[in-house]
C-alpha cells in the first residue's frame, strides 16, 4: 500500500513520475479516473487551496470527497501512545484512522505543528499515527515537518517557466511575519527542488535554520540529481542572478522555550526582509516570484512583488489541482 506524507516517499524518481504525469493531465485531462472513490479529507487546520483542490479533483475525475474539520462537528482526536484521555480529546487516531478506511478509498490529513520545537515536528506525531493505523492510502495535506503537494506544485510551475529544472538557480528566502510559522512548506520546497535538480539558495537570519535531518535529505537528492543546496544569512547573496524567488515566514529553529514577546521583537527586528521590487530587482530578468499563499501583503511580501507579472502564486495554486490529480492516482495503484 502507498502512501505520500513525505517527499521521501517518492524520491527523485518518483518526483519526476508526478511532475510528467501531472503536467501531461493538465494538457489533456484524464477522465473520470476516482469513479466510485471516496477521499476522506481530515482537517486539524484551516485551508482553503488544499480543501477545494482535493474537493475539486475527487469530483471532476467521477469521485467523491467527505470532509472532516477535527473539533468542528468531529471529535477532537488524541494522537499520543499511553495517553490518559481525561481531557477534550475524545476519540484516538487508533480508532479513528481504521475506522475511516473502513468508508474511504483513501485518506487525507493536515495536522500542522503543534508549536513544540524543531524536534517534535520531526517527529510529525500526527500524520505518523494515521499512517500506522490506517488500512488505506494516505496522502499529507500538510503535517508539522511537510506539505509535499505544495513542494510538488511548486516544482511544476518551475517546470512549466523555465522547461527543466536540472541546475536552475533558485532562491528559497525567509520572510518576515507577525509570528513564528511552522517549516513544512520551505522544509518542502527545499526537498522537491532538490530532488528535481535545482541549484537551491537558502536564505534566513541566523537562528530560523531549517532541521539537520531535512538539510541531510536534501543534500542526498541534490547528490543524486546534480543539484546543489547552499544556504546563508545574506539574502542580496542568494538573489543574485535567481530564476525563481520563493519566499515564507517560518522559525525561529528552537521556538520552544522563548516567551513570545521575544519572539514577536526578533521577528520584527527582521522586517527589512520583505521581499520589494528592489530585492527582486536583483534577481535574474525573468525571474518569477513564488509564495504558497495565504500570504500577508506589506508584511511577509510588498503588493508591488505579489502584483507584478513575474508573480506565480496563483499558477502555483492552480496547480495544487494538477499534482494532486497525479499523486491520488499513485497512492491507488500498487
Ligand atoms: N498553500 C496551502 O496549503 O493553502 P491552504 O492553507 O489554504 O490550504
């Protein structure tokens, strides 16, 4: 049974499968491929492109969606093993995932981090116990360490301006934000860029570096690809000459055990790198601008930068649609 809740379930081998097959149904649309299939969709967290993209592709392709809000009309659920469940989780993933796949074809979580530090959101406890106690399919909507839709998405628009993606240079530079956000999505670009070949530049203040374990990855697929990963604290450096600028607030790295007033005046102490036309103006002619959206305009990125025709973010939405098509076909075929 296949399961999609990491890049690392794919590889760069099968990154290139998704990105072919997603890119070729976007010409051609594939028909009524999930007739009489059922995605169960289980929400932690709010959305609005993951929710309606999966919403979208189950019913144009003859299937069908249910979706759950966890708290909202469903039982909050507990994820921890030994838990005494004396409090509001009523119900644990234990029951809950198996029960599921008793309805659904195939199943669906966003469980983003819970707030606890870089080494509970490797852990990922959420997402891991669904994919333990589930007996089918599971596909991440976004968990604590990934969003491997959005990276996929992400790459294919990268695919879709630029032809190839073998040793393009890209910049993946943080951003300013009114509070810390979780990594799964630059964790995530940094991963499919680097499994689809990319010269990735990495580009934060000194404190917000992403996880040992997730630089170690990405290191292997650049290895295996011919790509190559570096990072630094100077993002003028990292846009130098870039096709395509990413930017996301996320971090800082050890973000439990600062009091929060702390956090909010580090943060703010980092305005300046708010992606603007000038910063972009540093970057290559064609150069396009990538965000994962939702996005805070004048905060983690100027309306000059958003509004410009190098703007790719709602391609990039689009194309959520595309990957997914593509990813549900593969987590249903053995
Ligand atoms: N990019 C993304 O996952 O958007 P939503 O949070 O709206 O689903």
């Amino acid at each position: 049974m296949r399961h999609l809740t990491r890049i690392q379930d794919l590889g760069p081998e099968g990154v290139e499968k998704i990105l072919a097959q997603a890119a070729a149904w976007k010409r051609q649309a594939p028909g009524p491929i999930f007739q009489n299939r059922l995605l169960g969709m289980v929400f932690f967290n709010p959305s609005l492109r993951t929710r309606t993209s999966f919403e979208a592709v189950m019913l144009r392709s003859g299937g069908h969606a249910i979706v759950l809000d966890v708290g909202n009309g469903v039982w909050k659920l507990e994820d921890r093993v030994g838990a005494v469940m004396n409090a509001d989780r009523a119900e644990h993933i234990k029951e809950a995932a198996p029960v599921l796949s008793r309805f659904a074809d195939m199943l669906g979580v966003r469980a983003f981090s819970q707030g606890g530090g870089d080494e509970e959101d490797e852990q990922d406890s959420v997402i891991n116990s669904f994919r333990k106690h589930v007996t089918v399919p599971l596909v991440s909507m976004e968990s604590a360490r990934e969003h491997p839709c959005q990276g996929l998405a992400d790459a294919l628009t990268l695919r879709e301006n630029f032809g190839s993606t073998k040793k393009l240079p890209v910049t993946l530079t943080w951003a300013p934000h009114i509070k810390p956000l979780p990594k799964a999505v630059p964790n995530s670009f940094l991963l499919t860029a680097a499994a689809a070949g990319c010269e990735v530049r990495v580009a934060h203040p000194p404190g917000f570096e992403l996880h040992p374990k997730v630089r170690a990855e990405a290191e292997a697929y650049a290895k295996a690809t011919g790509g190559s990963v570096t990072y630094t604290h100077d993002q003028e450096e990292a846009l130098e000459g870039s096709r395509a600028v990413y930017a996301k607030a996320w971090g800082p790295a050890t973000r439990a055990g600062h009091a929060p007033g702390d956090v909010a005046a580090l943060l703010a102490s980092y305005s300046g790198w708010m992606p603007t036309r000038r910063s972009m103006s540093l970057a290559a002619k064609d150069a396009i601008f990538l965000h994962c959206l939702p996005v805070r305009r004048n905060v983690e990125v100027s309306d000059e930068v958003l509004d410009h025709p190098s703007s790719r973010v709602v391609d990039t939405a689009e194309n959520r649609f595309h990957v997914q098509r593509s990813i549900l076909q593969w987590i249903l075929s053995t």
